[in-house]
C-alpha cells in the first residue's frame, strides 16, 4: 500500500496506546462489549485533549464527575447544555451524501484495487451550528479483493457561513466491504479560528455504492488549540433533539493479555450516566493479515451506582489497521438499564497502538445517549 497517502495523528496528542495481542484477550468474565482488537473501541474513538495524556502517552489523573442521582431523567440534547470536560466540549453529527463529484483514478495492484482522489459531498447536520454545512471529501482508498476489506484517507473541507473547517481523515473497511470506520481532525478558520474538531465516523454500504439513503453518524469534540475554554455554541443545532453528545476520558485498570479475568477501564464522562466502571472483552476474526491489520468483535458493560450499559457482541466487525501504527477504529451501541432502562448508547473509540495498554494509560471515549427506539 501506498502509506504516504494516508494519514495519522495531526499531534502528539492523537496517539493513542493499545495492545496488540488481541487474540489472547477472550475474558470470561461477565462483561458487555468487546474492545475491538483493542481499539475503535469502540468506542469511541480516542484521542487525547487538554489535561489528557497526549492519547499515547500514560496518566493516572482521574476526572471527578458530577454526582449521578438516582432516576436521573434523559437529558433532551441542545447544543447549550453539551457539558465540557477537560477541555473537550462533545458534539454528535450526520451526514448524508449530496453528490458524488467525480474524477479521481483506480488500478489494480496485486489484490488491491487503489482508487485515488475520488471526491464526495455531504450535508453535515450537528448539536453545534459551527459544524453544520458542506462537507466535501476527497478520499484515497486501498481495497483488498480477496475480503473487501480495506484503508482509506484523506483530505476534508466543511464550510458554512461562520468560517471553514479543514483537515484530514484516516478510516479503514472491515472483511466484506461493509462497515466502514472514520476519523477525522479538522482545524477552524474564520469565526472559528483557533478551534479544532475530532471525530469518528460510522456506516454501512451493503454493497450497491454510496447512495443518499446511507447516513453516516459521527460523534466527537471541539477543543481549543490553546487549551483555553471552549466557547459556547452560537445557538441550537440539526440533529435530533433527544441526542445528548458526550465524551470523557477511560483510564486503564487492568489489562487481560494472559486470556484471565477482564479488560477493566475507568470511565469518567461530561455525562455522569456513563460514568463508572467498563469491563470488555474482545475477539479477533480470523488471522492476521501480512501487513498486520486484523478485525475483531467486542463486548462490554458499564457499571454506576444507578444502572448499567450493557453492549452485546457488536454486529459489525471493528478495525485495527497495519502496523507500524496500528490505527483502530471501534463502534458499538450499548442498552441501558436500572436508571437507563429505555436508553441506547451509541460509542466510538479510536486510538494508535505504539505498545501494548499498561494501567494508567488514557483514552478518549466519545458518543451520544439517545432514547431507545
């Protein structure tokens, strides 16, 4: 593969630790979701913020949150009431294809069909205005015949009429060319100079081409480039108003390398309903390949005072890419229960693999609760 086209973190602080042997993770414990081959864990998507150890690093620091009372109510989401939490302020958005612009080229190398500068555009719709717009993506992608599975890059444009956000994309598509993973970090100019965006994104293609149907979801933050607060959104967002944005920071408790016991997380997030302690397991599907990537399954639980989220075996698989990096990309969605009971938890995590988890090694964690349909 051609690795110069695709592209990693923007910064130190986007590396992001997890362990590769993700085939001696089977726990058999009880426990919810399976960190995808360490990573997308999903969740969420990961990525370090201000006071966060530059997703790679390792940080003991724990994040106090607020105290999660008893038949605590489902917080309708406004853009206003999105709450910050160590200078991540967490933002959830659609997207729908536009137009398909056209150009770009495709060869066959060996196995892999290389498409090169295809250009596509979307119709972002967010909690934050300052995200809603026109998305335009141009993407490399590099697809295996043999699975469908492929690495995908790029560059990305959003626009509206406060300014323009612009930056880069990495992603990867799991063993039969439907799931497909994103994640992208956009910096802002205009009305929104000196922020900066990440996000993780997540669709499936059955097969019959990007087509308008397909919405893509995302979930994320908007952070300072200084570390200073985030200002507040300028007003109400798009997306559906029972979708509460959320992102926090998971520290690890203990790791399950040995097959014994459990993966064990300390999840501490701006909503403290997904606050509490995360116990996962994962599984690889398959072997891996040549070059290192692999897909997996996960599972996990989230456990409070108040209730529980449970996330069964995910139905789609998740993604870590080839080495040296290792980029993974996790998606899954998790049931509530006790005080929850009539919510669902839509997570990402994504993250770099430079080494193998130690406790104390952070993580971002980003999703959105929404009421169970």
């Amino acid at each position: 593969m051609a690795s110069d086209i695709f592209y990693g973190p923007t910064r130190a602080k986007d590396t992001l630790v997890a362990p590769r042997r993700v085939a001696a993770m089977r726990s058999h414990a009880t426990i919810g979701s399976r960190l995808a081959g360490a990573l997308c864990l999903l969740l969420a998507a990961a990525l370090g913020a201000a006071g966060v150890s530059a997703c790679g690093g390792s940080s003991t620091e724990s994040v106090s949150p607020a105290a999660v009372v008893s038949g605590t109510p489902v917080a309708l989401a406004t853009p206003a009431a999105a709450q910050e939490v160590r200078g991540m302020l967490p933002v959830v958005f659609t997207q729908s294809l536009i137009k398909k612009n056209g150009g770009g080229s495709s060869k066959t190398v060996g196995d892999v069909v290389q498409m090169r500068h295809v250009m596509w555009t979307y119709r972002n719709e967010s909690s934050d205005p300052r995200l809603n717009g026109r998305w335009v993506v141009v993407f490399n992608v590099d697809q295996r015949q043999a699975d469908m599975s492929g690495r995908l890059g790029g560059t990305i444009r959003l626009s509206n009429q406060g300014g323009t956000w612009v930056g880069k994309c990495t992603g990867g598509i799991a063993t039969g060319g439907a799931a497909h993973h994103l994640y992208a970090t956009l910096k802002g100019t205009g009305d929104y100079a000196g922020l900066v965006s990440h996000s993780s994104g997540w669709f499936v293609e059955a097969g019959e081409g990007f087509t308008p149907d397909i919405q893509i979801v995302n979930a994320g933050w908007i952070e300072t480039a200084d570390g200073s607060p985030v200002p507040p959104a300028p007003g109400p967002g798009s997306t559906p108003s029972n979708w509460t944005p959320v992102v926090g920071v998971a520290t690890t408790v203990q790791t399950n390398y040995d097959g014994f016991g459990a993966w064990v997380w300390d999840l501490q997030q701006s909503d403290p309903r997904l606050s509490g302690r995360l116990e996962g397991d994962v599984e690889e599907i398959g072997n891996a390949r040549p070059d290192g990537s692999i897909d997996y399954l996960a599972e996990s639980t989230v456990t409070n005072p108040d209730g529980a989220w449970e996330s069964l075996v995910s139905a789609d698989p998740m993604v870590r890419g080839p080495g040296p990096g290792y980029e993974h990309f996790m998606y899954w969605t998790s049931t509530g229960s006790g005080a929850y009971a009539g919510l669902t938890y839509h997570g990402f995590w994504r993250f770099m693999e430079p080494h193998d988890f130690v406790p104390g090694d952070t993580f971002v964690y980003t999703g959105w609760i929404e009421e169970t349909k």
